[in-house]
C-alpha cells in the first residue's frame, strides 16, 4: 500500500478490547485509532487506558500510524488519559468535541506540562474533532490555539445530536452545511481533514455516493469501523476531483 493510501483511512477500534486491537494489526498499514472515548463504555474506561498503554508499548515498530483519541476535555476522563498514553509517545492525538480555542489550549498546557515533567523529547501531534455547531462558528480560533494540529476531523453523529438538542428544524440538512463549511476551510488553509464514520457498514454503495460528495466538499480522507469500508475509500479520497 502506498503512504497516500495508507493515509486515506482511519480504522477505529475500541480501546478496551485488546484481541481487536491484535487484529487491526493483522491489516495492511493504515491510521488505527485506539479509541478511549465513544468505544470504550464507561465502566471500561480504566481497563481500556492500560489496555491501550500496552498496546503502545508492544506495537512501538509497528508500520501502522497509532493514534489515540482520548475523552473530551468536558468529561472527567481527559487528564488521566493524557497521564497514561503520552508517555508512550502515539504519533497522534483525537481530541474529540473540542468547542472552543480554550478548550485546545487547555488540553495542550497539560499535555507540555506532562512533557516538561517527563523530561520528553516530543510533541504529540492533533486531530482535532469538529462535532458541535460551536466548533464550527469557532473553528478559525480554534486552528490559531495551536500550531500541532495535523487534522480537523467531523464527528456527524454528536453533530447531528447537538442540532437536535438545539431544537433546529432539519438536523441532516444541519450536518451537511457543517461538512461543507469545515471541507472548505480545510481546504483553502491546505490542512487535513477527514469525514465521520458511516455507520452502516453493510451498505457500501450508499457508503461510495457519501464518500463522493464527501470529497467534494474537501475531506481528504475518512473514519471507518469495518474492513469492508477501507477499499472504498482507497477508492474515492485516492482519486483527485477532474
């Protein structure tokens, strides 16, 4: 697989579970994101921190990219996931539901603060989550907060949630307008930015037309939770727009 293809997609597994963790590194190298947050349910959120710490560890050499998104800065979990995957130096970091640029400085003093401490030779790089109708309206702040960030990525099911709860007449029409004003952000400051995942996964066709009018919005790649899921977008965000 070429490094263009390798860097098209992001195979999300569940943090706690380590024989899944065992078996996205069976597949060829891709972005594997070991996932803290909506994954790992409450009650596994301890286990799953070791449970991907040691992942870290043992898959050091790996080929693949091992990104972590940990939880939001608005939950209680953030700062001990921090203190348990940085030391192990994952190449990068999912911020999800990150709202304004305060919350990106807030997760960056801590991160520079944990490194200063360690005496660490790194700097962690960011994808940041773009999942609220705050993030949008913020989103030129929040890519000024920091110059780590590597991606901006959408979460379309927390923003689709978000428009609910906002009582807005037409959350998918809501969800569509927020992906094409993030894709041509992202694409006129010439950053990353990667599409929400497509959660039926049996549906590859459906999944192709969203990932057609998904590149044309400017995403340059995309989240998926199946294998079936990785050749389409090989597919789609490999070819450029005519």
């Amino acid at each position: 697989m070429s490094l263009a293809a390798e860097q098209l997609v992001y195979f999300y597994v569940p943090g706690y579970k380590p024989n899944y963790i065992e078996y996205a590194m069976t597949f060829y190298p891709m972005n594997i994101i070991l996932c803290l947050e909506d994954g790992t349910p409450e009650d596994k959120k301890l286990e799953a921190r070791y449970v991907v710490k040691n992942a870290l560890q043992e898959f050091t050499d790996s080929e693949h990219t091992l990104i972590v998104r940990i939880n939001s800065v608005h939950t209680p979990h953030w700062e001990q996931d921090l203190e348990e995957v940085v030391p192990q130096r994952p190449d990068r970091i999912r911020l999800p539901m990150v709202k304004t640029a305060d919350d990106l400085r807030q997760i960056e003093r801590k991160v520079q603060e944990m490194l200063r401490d360690l005496g660490l030779d790194y700097t962690p790089s960011y994808e940041v989550m773009i999942e609220c109708c705050e993030a949008i309206a913020n989103i030129g702040d929040i890519h000024q907060a920091s110059d780590h960030i590597y991606a901006f990525t959408f979460g379309g099911t927390d923003y689709f949630n978000d428009c609910v709860a906002k009582g807005l007449l037409d959350p998918a029409r809501e969800v569509l307008s927020a992906k094409q004003k993030l894709g041509a952000y992202c694409r006129s400051m010439e950053l990353q930015c990667f599409d929400t995942t497509y959660m039926a996964f049996r549906d590859l066709e459906g999944f192709r037309e969203d990932c057609l009018l998904s590149r044309e919005y400017g995403f340059t790649g995309r989240s998926v939770i199946h294998p079936d899921q990785v050749a389409v977008v090989q597919e789609i965000y490999g070819t450029s727009l005519a």
